[in-house]
C-alpha cells in the first residue's frame, strides 16, 4: 500500500456478514455502486439544505460536492475515506453579509462567494503548515473545550434564523412543529439507514404532510410543482462569480478555523473505526478540503467540509473503501446536470425547511456538548468552566465587535475568545486543580 500513491484496492467478498472493508479494499461492482448511493443519500439533506438556507442554489452546490470530493480523493492519495459537503459553518456569516431574508435565491451570493474562496485559501495554508511541522499545535490551540465550545456557537447563534423563519403565521409555525415531530419520530422509532437518514426522510414525510394539507384541503400555500414540470431533465448548472470585497473576506476567512476543527474530528473518528492511524494525512486532507472550498466559491458554490453523515453510513456498514466516494462523487455529478432534480428541491416549503433547520442546528449545538462528553472534559477545572461559558454567550448572543470599518460577528468572536481566552488561562491558579 505504501508503494504508490493510491491504494491497489484488493476485492474483499462480503459473504461473511459484517466482515470489515478496509480503506485499500472494495466489494464486487454492484455493491460499489449500492453503497455509493447510500452514501449519495446520506449527504443529500445536509448539502441540500445549507445553501437552501443561505439562498445559494443546491444542485450547483450538490455538483461542487461532488467535485469537491473528487479533489480531495485526489490530494489524499485515495487513503482518508470522506465525503465533502455543504458546510453549515458559513451560514450565520453570509447571511449577515449579504442580508439574505431567508426566502428565495441570494440576490448578493458574489460577494459571499469572494469570502469563502478567502476562507478556502487559509484552509488550505494552515494544511501546508500541518504537513510540515504537524498537527501539535492546533491540538494544544484548540482542545476539546475550545472546539465543543465553537460547534456549540455556530448551532446557538443559527437559532434566530430558523426561529424567525417560521414565525411569517400561525400555519408555518405549526408546520415547522410538524416537521420537527416527523424528524423526532424517524429518529427514535426507525431502526438501521432510515435511522440515519432522519433528516432526509422526516422532510420528505413533513412535505407529504404538507402538500395533502395545502395542495389538497385548502389550507396554507400551496406547494407549486408547475416549476418542476417546466424543468429541463439535462442542463448546465448555473455557475456565479465571485465579487472579492475586504470586509466579507476577511468576516467569512476565519471560518477556516472551524472548519479545521471539523475535519481534525473526522480523521481522528475514522482512525479510530478503521484501526489505522491516518495522522499523516492530516495536512493533505486540511489542504484538500481547503482547495475544493476555493473551487467552489470560484464556481458560486458554498463552501464544503468533511460529513458526519457519512461517518454514521460507515459506522454502520464497516464499509471504508475509499472507491465508495468517488462513486458517490460522480453520482452528485450527474445530479448537479439535472434542473428537474434541482427545481423539484426548490419546491420544498418554507415552514417545512425551518422545521428540519430548528433540529439541524439543535443537534449542531449539541454535537459540541458530546465532543464534551466524549473527550470527557472537566468542568471543575476553571479554565474550562469559563472558555465554555463566555464563548457559548458571546455566540448565542451574537456579540460583535468592531474595529473601524470591520466587523466580528458572533461566531467570530465566539471563535477567537474560545482560542485566546484559553491560551490566556492556561497558567494554573493556586486553588485551580489540574486538568
């Protein structure tokens, strides 16, 4: 394996049930294919919904995934298995910089997309640094206290948005808690994919739910599917251009640091499932995901990064193979040449995607409290009693700060403090007990 620069791939048979298919293996080609489309599923509600949020367009963005993927397959060497996504880190920032209502394209998307090709650049410097000295110090800059507080932040300061969306009357609030029951119910009386495609199936129950409703008693606005039937099947998706503005670059280029934090997680998560210790391809998978960030912005996509979604198919299935994303990949490719595909999206209502984003960006907030627990923090410790609690404030509560004609928005600040406030700390009082 360690001869060239891919993998050989050995074909693994899965006749024996539950066997391990490891990162340089691959199963039979029907069952490639089946696992590259469960894989293509898994992402769907995740990307898909990110740029619904942000007014960005998701096929163009389900496309970008798919590049994305294959560029990051490519500067790994075919060794880290992961799918890239639409990154929720991007959404309280670009809707703040561009004023975005909530509804409807983002009529301000280039100056967003200048600052995300900004963040990808950073990515992908930090991933050189890492190639060359390591991954020590952000480990010793941001620690499990500091890196739970900032996933915290970004699923908290989000609140607001999906709140506010479905406020507009009595009915969208109460599709929104249908929604949010559906989602709740897939989640906990589902068993095996459906389980972990709770998002992707509780929306597609809410939107049935919807349409019988409004389409078919009377009540709400109705679901229009005339713009589906208009759609071409094939078409090029409608790439945008970036505008560079200094203030929204550097606003959406500390981004990176979350994302960092993102994909440090993954690869320690997949080390751990696979048994193999894939530390030296941190840098290289930091300066992929970077990269394919800078693609994207430059082709008027949001942002990607590493998924836990895919973590949870892998989980599952034991199944790593590494050939399994770059079959997916090319799936979101065919994908993102489809209209239809892409208008039959745009039809989702708007109190059904702000139910589905109330319990995207709860469990956001809460997957910063498992890193806690996981990593089994300890909150006798000062220190990190007060990096959590100042941090989850100044993001909750989107504390900016202003430094002449720039702005720190919430996440910022929330991201930064977390970072300095820590470092700042680091020197044990008399009475403070070690960590």
């Amino acid at each position: 394996m360690a001869d060239s620069y891919f993998p050989r791939w050995r074909v693994q048979s899965r006749s024996v049930e539950g066997r391990v298919v490891n990162t340089d293996e691959r199963l039979p080609g029907p069952q490639m294919l089946a696992m590259g489309i469960q894989h293509v599923v898994a992402m769907f509600g995740s990307t898909v919904l990110a740029p619904l949020l942000m007014g960005f367009d998701p096929n163009l963005c389900i496309f970008m995934s798919g590049i994305g993927t294959l560029l990051f397959f490519v500067l790994v060497g075919g060794r880290v298995p992961s799918y890239l996504g639409s990154s929720f880190a991007f959404i309280g920032l670009v809707i703040a910089i561009t004023g975005y209502s909530g509804h409807g394209p983002n009529l301000n998307i280039p100056v967003a997309l200048g600052g995300i090709i900004a963040c990808g650049v950073v990515y992908a410097i930090i991933g050189l640094i890492v190639s060359v000295v390591g991954t020590a110090w952000i480990e010793t800059l941001m620690p499990p206290v500091v890196t739970g507080s900032i996933v915290a932040v970004i699923g908290l300061n989000l609140a607001p948005i999906a709140v506010k969306g479905v406020s507009g009357s009595a009915f969208d609030s109460y599709m929104a808690l249908v929604t949010v029951l559906c989602v709740g119910a897939v989640a906990v009386f589902t068993r095996g994919m459906l389980q972990r495609l709770l998002i992707l199936v509780g929306l597609l129950i809410a939107y049935v739910i919807y349409a019988i409703v409004t389409n078919g008693m009377g009540m709400g606005k109705p679901i229009d599917f005339s713009i589906v039937a208009n759609a071409a099947w094939f078409g090029m998706p409608h790439f945008t251009a970036p505008v560079f503005n200094g203030q929204a670059m550097a606003l959406l280029a500390p981004v990176a640091v979350i994302l960092v934090a993102e994909n440090l997680g993954h690869i320690k998560a997949v080390s751990a499932m696979t048994g193999q210790n894939l530390d030296r391809y941190i840098g290289r998978a930091f300066i992929g995901d970077g990269i394919a960030t800078v693609v994207s912005g430059f082709a008027g996509g949001t942002g990607v990064t590493t998924y836990a979604e895919n973590i949870g198919v892998m989980a599952v299935t034991k199944i790593y193979s590494t050939l399994v994303f770059v079959i997916a990949a090319v799936i979101a490719l065919v994908l993102g040449f489809s209209p239809k595909f892409g208008a039959v999206i745009q039809t989702i209502p708007g109190p059904v995607l702000g139910g589905v984003s109330i319990v995207v960006f709860g469990l956001i907030a809460v997957t910063g409290a498992r890193i806690w627990v996981v990593n089994k923090v300890d909150f006798s410790d000062n220190r990190n009693l007060i990096v959590a609690a100042v941090t989850l404030v100044l993001g909750a509560g989107d504390f900016s700060l202003k430094f002449g004609g720039f702005a720190l928005g919430g996440i910022g600040t929330a991201t930064f403090g977390a970072i300095i406030l820590y470092a700042l700390l680091r020197r044990k009082g008399p009475q403070e007990p070690a960590v």
